[in-house]
C-alpha cells in the first residue's frame, strides 16, 4: 500500500475484498470511478471471474448504500459503444442485432458490461437517494498522450460494428472526471448512458 498527498493506493483484487473492507474504503467518498474491464486473452475473455464489472458494480454500490451517505454519492462506469442504452430507442439494423446475439453467446465479456449497466439503470435506476449514477460508452479505444478535442451524444451517432469511432482513454478519462468534479456535467449527463467520440473520427 503506498501514500502520497491526496492518495491512497491499495494494490487488491476488488471481487476478493469482505464487505467490511468494502464499506470501508469508499466511506466518505463523494463520488467513486469504475473503469475495469477484461484483459484481451484467452484468459481475460474466457476465463474467471466471468462477471467482474457486473460484480464489482454491485459490490461498490451495496457498499456505498451501508454507510448511509447524507448526500447522494456519483457512481461513473465505463461501459462500450457496444452496448444499448434500454431506456432510449436506439437504432439497431438487423445485422448489428445478429452479431450482438453471437457476441453475447461468444463474447462473456459482453454480457457482462451489458449486465453491469443494466444493473444501475435498473435496480439502481433515477431516484436512489443514495447513489446516482452515469455510464460511460466510448467506442473504439485508443491511446494518446494529452487530451484532445471530442463530443459526447445520448446515444451513438455511429455503428459500433460496422462503423466504429475512436475515443482516446486519456479523453475518456478526462470526460470521467468531469462528471465527478463539474456540477452542470452532471446534471446534464447523470442517469444517462453517454457515448463519447474523438471529434476527428465522427
């Protein structure tokens, strides 16, 4: 475990912490991140734990709603292009309806990003008086070294599939912090699932 000002660093495995531990470490926070994802292998794809968004999601967010916060704590998840807000009528041609049936049979982690936000869309939903929350989608992610000019939409304004844009992790991240740190981002954005572009690839 390393300090330093502002930072607490603890090196764990999320799904491997008790409760009591969890309740602890997000215990006055404001507001808490998540960004984990699978590792591109055999293993990562394949192998366990098989639902580690949709678990750590719900762990994070029993664990925020046990120290009974005086005031509503800000959950950001990232999230994929690749999977649909279900609140809103988003488009799907037949085609991309036919690959995402074969991704969630082929593809665990899929099912699992598509479950986590699931997760707060629905059990969590609008009017938790203990935690709100907003579902980050970039599409396509690539890495860049400073942050660059992008564009967020309520739904995707391009195929995922067939036609995916590119967002930067370090725009993504950036876009994240904003939603914790800027009041009207969030009012904007919260209980929504916003999908986030490089504005040179739209």
């Amino acid at each position: 475990m390393k300090t330093h000002d502002g930072l607490l660093v603890i090196h764990a495995s999320i799904l491997d912490l008790s409760v009591a531990e969890m309740v602890r470490h997000v215990r006055g926070c404001q507001a808490v991140a998540s960004c984990l994802g699978h590792n591109l292998g055999l293993k990562g794809i394949y192998g366990r734990p098989r639902r580690l968004v949709t678990d750590a999601t719900r762990r994070l967010c029993s664990a925020i709603k046990e120290n009974k916060p005086e005031e509503a704590v800000r959950f950001v998840l990232m999230n994929t292009a690749g999977n649909s807000n279900r609140d809103l009528p988003e488009q799907i041609s037949f085609g991309e309806k036919i690959v995402i049936g074969l991704l969630r049979l082929l593809l665990p982690p899929h099912v699992d990003n598509e479950r986590a936000a699931d997760y707060l869309r629905a059990q969590i939903g609008q009017d938790d008086q203990a935690i709100q929350w907003a579902v980050v989608r970039p599409d396509s992610l690539i890495g860049e070294s400073e942050v660059s000019d992008y564009e967020v939409h309520a739904s995707p304004i391009r195929s995922a599939l067939f036609n995916a844009g590119l967002s930067s992790r370090i725009n993504v991240a950036h876009f994240m912090a904003d939603l914790i740190t800027d009041d009207g981002t969030w009012r904007q954005w919260k209980g929504q699932m916003p999908v986030l572009y490089n504005k040179q690839s739209s």
